[in-house]
C-alpha cells in the first residue's frame, strides 16, 4: 500500500488553521472571511510591512495571505494592530495568541 503526502503548499500548520484544505488560502491570524477580507481591506500594504517574521505576503487581488515557507508566523498582532479598516480582526489575533 502507497501513503501519498500533501505537499507542504497545500496545509497550514496546526496552530494557525486548523481546517485548511487544499485550494484555502492561509491568512494572517484574526483575518476575516475572503469575501470581507475582499471588501474592507485596501490593499495598503501595512500588515506585511510590519511582520517581523516576513512571512505575510501579497496574494492574488492584493491580499495579505501567509507565505509559510518564508518561516511561521509567532502570532504578535502587530498585522492586526495595523490594520486601518479592520480586515484583520485583532481581538481574533488575541485569541489566536493566547490559544
């Protein structure tokens, strides 16, 4: 019997998105949904600019989205604490931090 893995692209770690699938794009903790995530977020740049691990990246339509082979993301808050029209809920990244 052959075991076939899922390439790394296709899970999220553990400790961020638990229910990540393939085809599920791996936000920043406390991100809303894609589709408010689509309409409240301006696309400013802030939430990657201030990612000390340098894994929040541009993903497609200018998305925050996590490049998880860049490193992990230690869960601070500072994308949340940024975010100027509350794409990324910081009371979610909170909890996400104390979990």
């Amino acid at each position: 019997m052959t075991v076939r893995l899922a390439p790394p692209s296709d899970l999220a770690p553990n400790d961020l998105a638990p229910t990540a699938r393939k085809g599920c794009v791996p936000r920043p903790p406390g991100s809303l949904t894609d589709r408010e995530m689509d309409d409240l977020c301006v696309r400013c740049g802030d939430c990657m600019e201030i990612c000390p691990e340098a894994v929040i990246v541009c993903g497609v339509g200018g998305l925050p989205q996590l490049d998880l082979g860049r490193g992990s993301c230690n869960r601070c808050g500072l994308c949340a604490d940024v975010c100027m029209r509350g794409a990324i809920d910081p009371l979610g990244a909170i909890l996400l931090k104390s979990a």
